[in-house]
C-alpha cells in the first residue's frame, strides 16, 4: 500500500518504468529530448522507477520476470539515450583503463542490479569495467592490477556467496597494489554483511552507489563527464 501511495509522487517516466509501460517511456524519453532536458535527469527519473519495481519485487508484487524485463526497459531508454550521452552506457567494448571494476562474484550469476548501476556510473562519465558474473577473487585482483581501478564493485544477491565476496576483499587488502582499492558492496547486503566481508561501503539503491564513487574517486559531473576535482 506504502508503495502504491508514492505513485503519486513519481513523474511520468519515473510512473511508465514502475508500470513496465515500454511503449510509454520510449514515447517520454523521446518528448524529454526534444525538450532538451538533461540525459542524466532522463536516466535519474528512470532510476526512480526502477526503485519502485525493486520495492515491489520485495513485496511480492513484482516477479523475477518483471524485474528482468524492467532492466530490458531500461536498457532501451539509454539505447535511445546513446547518441546524447558523454560516455557510452550501453555495452561496449572494456576500457583498457578503469576508474572502477564492478562483477558478481564466484558462485553468483544475479547481473541486473550490476548492468544498471554500471549503466549509471558510465552515464556520469566514470569508467567502469564489467567483469562480468561468478568471477573468483583471483581473477578480481588481476583486473584491479590491469585496469588500474581505484574502486572495487562487488555484487551478490546469494547469502551463500557471502564467504566469496570476503575472500575477494581479503585477497585485494594483503595484494592489490597502492595506493589502497576502495570497496564497495551491492546486492542482498547490509551493514553487518559489509563488517563480515571487511568492505568500505555497501549500498542497496544503485544511486547511492553512484554517489559513493563520486566521493571517493573525488569526482564531479562537469558538462555530463566525470572529472577530478584538484586536490583531492
């Protein structure tokens, strides 16, 4: 009911994605454009949406199926997106340089949540490398060292691939090079999953994941690109 109620709140695309209306929300990116609002308040409005199917698939309302089809739906979005955008969101080829590395990992193969915050942090400018799902610690640590990634993204929507995810970060805290990999994890986590893995942060919304990076990686949206601020 809680959720029905903040309907009321959401705008139209924000309202069309928590409806699963594909149609709708094309036909409103479309009008978003040539209103000539920002890519970014698109893809933020978007997220809104997403919230809300989340809080519905915890309800039960929502099933596996409508949460996979809302990722596909959002998908399209930033597809219609792509031409607008700084940096490109949808698939693309891996950065021989990252600013972040983001995977599921071993023992896990749950992506939607991962594909978009990986979408979001690409729209912001960031770049991110998708290492994919059931990725082991080993192969973590070898990205990090490749990439020359700052951050660390670790998803898990298993609780049995808990012990996966504190032998990722054990592994990154005695080898990762310096200066310290920040870490960050995603998923069916909270605070006390985070003490037990040994993270620096973990996040439930892929917005405050965003956010967190941003901070972290002392970045600032200029003109849609990420860039650093000086002395940080």
């Amino acid at each position: 009911m809680i959720i029905r109620r903040r309907w009321f709140t959401l705008g139209p695309l924000a309202l069309a994605m928590a409806e699963l209306d594909e149609k709708r929300a094309l036909e409103l990116v479309k009008l978003a454009l040539r209103e000539e609002k920002s890519p970014l308040e698109i893809v933020e409005e978007c997220r809104q949406g997403l919230k809300v199917v989340g809080e519905r698939y915890s309800c039960g309302e929502y099933f596996l199926s409508d949460l996979i089809m809302s990722a596909e739906i959002f998908q399209e979005v930033l597809r219609a997106l792509e031409p607008y955008l700084p940096v490109s969101s949808t698939p693309q080829e891996q950065p021989n340089k990252a600013d972040i590395v983001f995977g599921t990992v071993e023992g896990d193969i749950h992506d939607i949540g991962k594909n978009i915050t990986i979408s979001l942090l690409r729209c912001e400018g960031f770049r991110v490398y998708d290492a994919g799902v059931d990725i082991p610690p080993d192969v973590f640590l070898t990205l990090l060292r490749e990439t020359g990634a700052q951050v660390l993204a670790l998803s898990a929507l298993l609780t049995s691939s808990f012990e996966a995810m504190r032998r990722t970060v054990q592994l990154v805290r005695m080898m990762a090079p310096k200066p310290p990999v920040k870490i960050i994890i995603g998923g069916l986590v909270n605070e006390r999953v985070c003490q037990y893995v040994g993270a620096d942060a973990w996040v439930r919304e892929a917005g405050e994941g965003v956010a967190i990076c941003r901070r972290w990686l002392g970045m600032r949206v200029v003109r849609g690109r990420a860039e650093k601020i000086m002395g940080l």
